[in-house]
C-alpha cells in the first residue's frame, strides 16, 4: 500500500509540471527531471524485487546490518522514545559510549526520521533504508552529470544507473553506514564543481554581482553541509575518502586552469572554497566527530603496523573482476584465492567501454572537465592497491588514516569517475560526430569485434573444456570452475551485447 501511495504521488507531480513546462508557467522542464528519477527508483526496487517482496533477505549472512546496525539503532530508537538522549549504551561490553562510537549514526536525519516514527521497526526497514541510499546515490549522479556537468539527461541516467550499481554499493550492502556516507558523494561533488565553475567565469562588470562575497561563501559552504549531512550517518573512513577526493579533484581542476588569465587569483579562491567546505563540515559534524576522536585514541588501532593498515587490499590478481567479477566466486561462501574478500570495482561492460569513448571522443573544451575525473579514476585505483602499491602507504602518514584499513574501499572514487566519464561516453554518441570522431569510433568498434571473436572462439572452449578435465576432481574444485565458467560466459553474453548496441 505504501509503494502505491508514493508512486501515486509521484506520478502526479510529474503531470503537474508536465503541465506547467508545457503552459509556460514553468522554465525547465522539471517533468523529465522527476521521470528519471522515477526510472532510477524502478530500477532499484527491480533489482532487489525478491527482497521488496519478503522472499529474501539482503545480505543473506546478515552481515553488519543484522549483527551491528539493527541492535545499535533499535537501542537508539527506543532511548530517544523514552525521552532522553543515547549518550551510554550499557548493553555491551561493561557499558561503552553510544555518542563516541562514530557507526552508531543516531543523528543522521534518515535515521532520526525512522527512530521517531516507529521506534520498535524491523530488520526489513533497514534493508529499505539501504535500496534508498543506492537510489540516493544514482539520483545525486544524475543531478551532478544533468545539472552540473550539462550532459543530456539520457546520458545522466545512465550515469546514475552504473555509479549506483558499482560493486562497492552492491558488496556493502549490508554496510549501511558506509553506503549513506558514500551516497552523498556525487551530491557533494555536484555542489563543489559548481562553486569552482563559478570561479572560472570571465570577470566583468556584469559578473559583480554573481562574484559577490556572500554568494561566494554560500557557494563555497554547501558541499560542506551536504559532506556534514552524510557524515552524520557514521562512517568516518567513507567521510575521509570523499574529503579526499574532493581535495584531489581541486588540485586538478586547478592544474586544468593553470594557462588562463588571473590563475593566480583562481587558485587562491579555490583554495578559499575548499577550506570553507571543509571548515563547514567540521563545524556542523562535530557533535559525532569530536566523541570518535577522542574514543579513537583509546582503542587498539592506535599501535597498528602498516602491515595491519593494508588489510583488505584489491589484490592485482583480482582486477579480472573489471570484466568477470564472479571470476573468484560473489560472496563468503563461495570466494577464493590466496588475499581477502573485497570489492573490485566492477562498473559494468558497457559503462567500462563508454568511459574509454569518452576520453577518446572528447571535444577540446571538454577536456578541463574530463581530465580531472580521469585522473581521479587512476589516483583512487592506485591507493585502492594498497599494499600493493607505494603510494597507499604515503597516505597512512596523514592524522586518522593509519587507523583505518580496507583500503579496496577506495575503488568507490573510481567507480564514481568512470561512472561519469560513461555519462560523457554516452553524450557524445547521442550527438553528431566529426569524421575523425567517427573513424576514431569506428576502430573501437572493430576492436570491440576481434575480443569478442576470441573469447567465444578461444576462452569459452578453453572453459568448458576445464570443466570437463576436473570432473573427477575435489568437489569444492568442481565447484570453482563452475562458478568461474558462469561469470566467463556472462561476461561473454555482455560483451556480445554491448559491442551489438554500439554497432
């Protein structure tokens, strides 16, 4: 009844400013805008039909979400009901602070919402919780490629369907903290490569106005509150690495610049309105920022090695999982391999080779906007090595992130660029394309072609024929080769596909 009631709902505001665009009393045709966010919603309560319907529970283990977060926010949830505030949960340990323990995300507003509206909810709230946050994530992707980078919104969507269907926001499902924090990221970045575009603006008589102080600071002070919002939901390993990507992505922006006129003068308000941004969302999360450091320095992390730091790094063995991400089993009961379980990053076929058109097939004047998420893309990867490559370790020098571990998480900054680069893929072919472009279009194509040929003709004979050579073999090795040989002929059937669309 519920879902009917909102869509309902939504399907009226659609007519209405339907209605409105096409009488003139609306500017912007806001009913496409409210259409995909529409598809964006159906696209998650499709995916995750089983779990909407009650026959399947997400994860299956349980995961974080059933043995962490759901007794930690129903002890909030009943403490804020009796009227006082979850300040000390005696329930654990010899009794511990609920307010210093950063994942207890009691003053997120999602969380606040539930915690007041049923206090005694079910474990299926939190999954329902967890598919808002995904839809959250593409619709913030949608907003940020649509209104910030002017893409068509056709190419938009198809930003927000892959950033939101990227392996780390489906392999942490179950974290839901870490999902909210992380969802928040396009919308911060949305508001931030707007303030910087702003600064770019050839100056002039008729640009006072828009470059006064105040609107300059409100510009510069919004990602910080939307960073600070999304902070709330207690996942401070997830606050840090959209901080540091949007330091990273400043530093970019700004090297893009370096040959226009006034640079300097742009690099120091740059500089201004990410200080601002960052100053802001300390300010407005520090009632659940200033508990977590201090408890921090009490907990055991405080004497790990870099060894300890490491864990969970994206084994270079694993970047198979770009194409084949079922290659070393989904999931605990099925993974192996000689390094841990994590995310690796799998964005989709399509998405993957979109993003390398978008690169190849940019326009001139594009280049200042694609280069820095290129280069966001390759950074993120190289930190999301981790022990495997240098630079991950430089990073554990800075205050807070030698405590923090996993550093595979990092690959949400590269499934969030590469995201946005298929979005400008996909925008260029929707429009005409010169000749160098089309000849340039035209050998992807073919190479697209030839790889196709050689794993139908070479690779999935080769694995069938595995599949038959370790019949009378171990049970458990039967098992691996049939799982890899499904995710060797998805991947197959996808790249068929995708070369197909393309053609």
């Amino acid at each position: 009844m519920v879902w009917i009631v909102l869509a309902s709902i939504w399907i009226a505001l659609i007519a209405l400013s339907r209605w409105a665009y096409r009488s003139g009393r609306w500017r912007a045709p806001c009913h496409l805008d409210l259409t995909a966010l529409a598809v964006l919603a159906l696209a998650v309560l499709g995916f995750f039909w089983r779990v909407v319907a009650g026959q399947n529970w997400m994860p299956a283990d349980g995961g974080d979400l059933v043995s962490f977060l759901f007794p930690t926010y129903r002890y909030a949830a009943s403490t804020l009901a009796q009227g006082a505030w979850p300040l000390w949960n005696g329930h654990v340990y010899g009794g511990a602070p609920h307010v210093g323990d950063i994942q207890a995300g009691f003053l997120y507003p999602p969380n606040l919402l539930l915690f007041a509206v049923k206090p005694d909810f079910s474990y299926a709230a939190l999954q329902g919780l967890s598919m808002a946050h995904l839809w959250f994530a593409g619709a913030g992707m949608y907003l940020f490629l649509a209104h910030g980078r002017g893409l068509r919104r056709t190419a938009a969507l198809a930003g927000g369907l892959a950033f939101m269907f990227s392996d780390a926001f489906l392999t942490h499902f179950g974290n839901l903290n870490l999902n909210a924090v992380l969802s928040w990221l396009p919308w911060v970045f949305w508001a931030h490569s707007a303030a910087l575009d702003r600064l770019a603006v050839p100056s002039g008589p008729d640009q006072r106005e828009r470059r006064g102080w105040l609107g300059f600071a409100l510009r510069a002070a919004l990602p910080g509150v939307l960073l600070a919002v999304g902070s709330l939901a207690g996942h401070i390993q997830a606050t840090l690495f959209i901080a540091l990507a949007l330091a990273g992505y400043t530093l970019l922006w700004l090297y893009t610049q370096r040959t226009e006129s006034g640079g300097l003068h742009v690099a120091g308000r740059a500089l201004l309105t990410l200080s601002i941004a960052g100053a802001v969302a300390i300010l407005l999360a520090g009632p659940v920022l200033l508990p977590a450091l201090d408890l921090a320095g009490r907990t055991g992390r405080t004497a790990w090695t870099y060894t300890e730091a490491a864990g969970y790094s994206l084994s270079p063995a694993q970047l198979v999982g770009w194409l084949i991400p079922g290659f070393f089993g989904r999931g605990p009961q099925f993974h192996w391999g000689a390094w841990p379980r994590v995310e690796v990053g799998y964005l989709g076929i399509l998405p993957l080779i979109l993003a390398g058109i978008g690169v190849l097939l940019r326009h001139r004047d594009q280049g200042r906007r694609i280069w820095p998420l290129v280069w966001l893309a390759l950074g993120s990867f190289v930190l999301a090595l981790g022990i495997y490559a240098i630079p991950h370790g430089w990073l554990t020098l800075l205050p807070g992130l030698g405590q923090l571990r996993a550093p595979a998480r990092l690959i949400v900054l590269t499934d969030f660029a590469l995201a946005a680069l298929a979005a400008y893929g996909l925008d260029m072919l929707l429009r005409p394309l010169d000749a160098d472009q089309r000849a340039a279009l035209g050998r992807v194509l073919r190479g697209l072609v030839r790889m196709a040929a050689g794993v139908f003709g070479i690779v999935l004979p080769l694995a069938y024929l595995a599949l038959l050579l370790v019949q009378d073999r171990d049970p458990a090795i039967v098992t691996r080769v049939s799982i890899t040989l499904i995710a060797v002929v998805s991947f197959a059937l996808l790249l068929a596909a995708s070369t197909g669309w393309l053609w």
